[in-house]
C-alpha cells in the first residue's frame, strides 16, 4: 500500500473545517490562544497535548474539536508510514466527536465525509457511511450536496449522473464557487481542458481571491499542455499572494517549473523545482531535479 499516497489527502483536510473553528470560538480561550500558537510554529504534537488536555480539563466544545482534528491533520506530513494510520484514526474519531457536540457544523461534516470517501477501510474509510452523511448534507446544505455527489460520480466515472448534481447546485447558486471548482475539475478529469480553465476563470471573477480557483487555472494549463501565458500568469499570482499551506505553495512551484520546461525553459524551470523542495521537499520536485543533472 502506498501510504504517502493514500494519506495525503488528510493533510489538507484542516481546511474544511478553518471556517467552523472561527466562528465557533469568537471567544477564545487561553487554551485555544496556546493551541493555535503552537500550530502556527508548526508544533502540531505540542497543539494536539493542549487541546486534549483542555477537553479534560472542561473545555470541551466544538472549537476544541475542530481544532485537534486540524492539528492531527496537519501532522500527517510530519511522521512515518505507521504512524499515519494511527493520526487517520484519530482524524475520525475527533470528527465523529465534532459531530456529536454539534449535528449540523458543516465543516465538521463535510470533514467526515471526505474521510470515509478517501480513507481506505482500515483506517476506517466506509463509501456506504459517506453516503449516508451526504445525504444529511442534501438537508442542511443543498448545493454543498450537490457538489460532493457530483465529485464522488465522477470519481467513479459516471460522468451524466456527475453533471446532473452540478447543473443542480448552479440551479440553485450559480455563483457559488465551490460549485464552479467542482464542475471545472470535472471537465478537466474529461480532459476538456480549456472548458475547464474558462469555468475556474469564471470561478475568480466571482471570487478575485480565490487561491484555489487560481491554482486550478495553473495545474490545468500544465496537465493539459494548453493556455501556457494563462497558467503562467495563474501560478505567477497564487505564488505573489502566497498561502498558509506549503505543500501548496511547493506544488505550484513544481507545477510552474513543469509548464517552463514544457516550453522549453530549463533554466526557469529548474529554479521553480528548487523552491519547491526548499519550501516541503516535494518528491516530484525532486526527481525532476535530478533529472536535469
């Protein structure tokens, strides 16, 4: 079993659940302060003590869930094989916990979601289950259902039913850019490439500063060798701009290197594929790398 692969999706899942944090802790505990400093040092061992200590000591409430599952998420980069399995498990159970103090956190729920849809079974993964809380989604949150329906058809390749649930959503908020990014990604996994950039182009001009929308332009201009200048200029910006998430920030670098050394720029290209492995060390950065020696 590749467990890098088969994991990787958890490190980026403490994004789905940023929002529900903020507005479940508009008063922030010194526990919670302490926690969050902690993860901003990238000490997430350290984050993940405070806050289970917190929760025993009474502080437990959805902010504190919320957070541990994104400490144990964002360390996922940060240990070995074994014990990945051990964090996708613990990843659950905290969700599972967010859940249970608060039915309808959508972040929380979408986090579950994505888990039993990604995971593989023995850290608990469970499609049946995923369908289950979609269908909870579908209640609460209509177009988000949509939209993970749609992914998950597409995923299997039942690509009619994929944008049946996507002309839905739009119905429903056609401006919505989560909405966009799914219907775009979907044209591109059905190498429709340039669809695919003019939907996440409409994606941005909703949202200007959509990173993922931007990096989106960018890895598809690279992936479907099309609209070079555009996904140059993309990658260009998201770069500027920055993001939080260095893995990103190294993917783009990689993905912008491979859009130059597909037309030809070696030298451009091998300073992009640098930065990547000096920001997180990325493999592909990497090999690609030693290939130019």
């Amino acid at each position: 079993m590749n467990f890098t692969r088969t994991y990787a999706f958890l490190a980026v899942l403490c994004l789905l659940f940023l929002a529900g944090v903020a507005q479940a802790n508009e008063i922030k505990s010194a526990a919670y302060i302490e926690a969050q400093t902690s993860m901003k040092a990238e000490n997430y061992k350290q984050a993940a003590k405070i806050i289970t200590k917190a929760q025993k000591n009474g502080e437990d409430n959805i902010g504190m869930s919320l957070l541990l599952t994104n400490a144990y998420a964002a360390r996922i980069n940060q240990v070995g094989k074994l014990k990945q399995l051990g964090l996708a498990k613990k990843i659950k159970a905290s969700t599972e916990h967010s859940l249970k103090l608060a039915p309808e956190n959508i972040g929380a729920l979408e986090g579950l979601i994505q888990f039993h849809l990604q995971a593989p079974g023995i850290a608990g993964g469970d499609k049946d289950e995923a369908r289950k809380l979609i269908a909870r989604m579908m209640e609460l949150k209509p177009v988000r259902g949509h939209v993970i329906m749609a992914t998950l058809s597409a995923r299997e390749e039942k690509f009619s039913e994929a944008e049946t649930h996507i002309n839905k959503a739009l119905a429903i908020d056609p401006t919505n850019t989560k909405t966009l990014l799914a219907k775009g990604s979907g044209l591109g996994q059905r190498e429709r490439y340039a669809e695919a950039i003019g939907v996440f182009e409409t994606c941005l001009e909703h949202e200007p500063d959509n990173q993922d929308c931007r990096y989106l332009i960018g890895k598809t201009a690279q992936v479907g060798k099309v609209e070079y200048e555009k996904g140059k200029a993309a990658f260009d910006e998201f770069i500027k701009t920055g993001h939080e998430n260095k893995t990103y920030m190294a993917h783009a670098h990689y993905r912008l290197g491979n859009i130059f050394a597909q037309t030809d720029d070696p030298a451009t290209a091998k300073t992009h594929y640098q930065k990547a492995v000096d920001i997180a060390g990325i493999k592909p950065a990497k090999k690609a790398l030693a290939a130019m020696e």
